[in-house]
C-alpha cells in the first residue's frame, strides 16, 4: 500500500517536472518570436539602399556582389 503512493506520488512529480519543462519552453518559444518580429518590423522600415524609406519594405543591408 504504502510503495503504491509513494510511487503514485514520484508519477506525480515526474508529471510537474513535464509541465514546467513544456511551460518554459512555450515561454521561451513566445520571446523568440516576438523578437523575430520586431527584428522584421524595424527591417522592413529601411529601403534596399540601407537608407530609412517611408514605409519601404526592404532590408537595412545593401545587397552586394
């Protein structure tokens, strides 16, 4: 009797551990993505040549060859 809760409680534990391993991933996922945004919103705000445009949609960095 007593090994079975004590083993129920380790499978509970184990889950928590699960969850809070998925909840910081999630959270982290999250802010990876919102800089990834905001990286493209200040982005598309330069135009090809590197210069600020208004509302051109480009990237700050001139391609060259």
């Amino acid at each position: 009797m007593i090994s079975t809760v004590v083993g129920a409680r380790e499978n509970a534990t184990a889950n928590e551990r699960q969850v809070a391993v998925a909840v910081n991933a999630a959270r982290t996922e999250k802010a990876a993505v919102a800089t990834l945004l905001n990286a493209l919103e200040q982005s598309s705000a330069y135009s090809a040549s590197g210069q600020v445009g208004t509302g051109g949609v480009g990237t700050r960095f001139a391609a060259s060859a």
